[in-house]
C-alpha cells in the first residue's frame, strides 16, 4: 500500500454507525441485519481514490465512540 495522503477520523457516540459508514465507503459493502462488534480503541482502514485525475490514499480511523 502507499503511503497515506490523507487522514480522516470518525469520531461519534458508540454504536450510531462509524464502522458501518467505515465498511460501505471503502468495501462497498452495507448490511442492514448485520450487528457490528464493537471496535476496540480505533480501527484503521484505507481506500485509494482518483479525484480530478489526481490519485492519492485517504486513511481511515474509526474509533470506539468511548474516549474523553
């Protein structure tokens, strides 16, 4: 994987849909009936993209939605 170029991280109360958000953006993936678990500390994921003919990695952090 390449280096990232840009940072993102979700921030959000526990359990309103950071990591369903997280798994549709970057898998394309969605399912209603599925019950996440919940992460733990802060996961990471990371998608490329192309905007205006420009390619670069945009990382994601989903975290637990219990920090302070």
């Amino acid at each position: 994987m390449n280096k990232v170029d840009l940072k993102v991280v979700m921030l959000g109360h526990e359990a309103v849909g950071k990591t369903s958000l997280l798994e549709r953006f970057v898998n394309d993936r969605f399912n209603e009936h599925l019950s996440y678990q919940n992460t733990i500390g802060a996961a990471f994921a990371a998608k490329q993209m192309e905007v205006g003919g420009r390619k670069f990695v945009l990382g994601i952090w989903d975290t637990a939605g219990s920090e302070r």
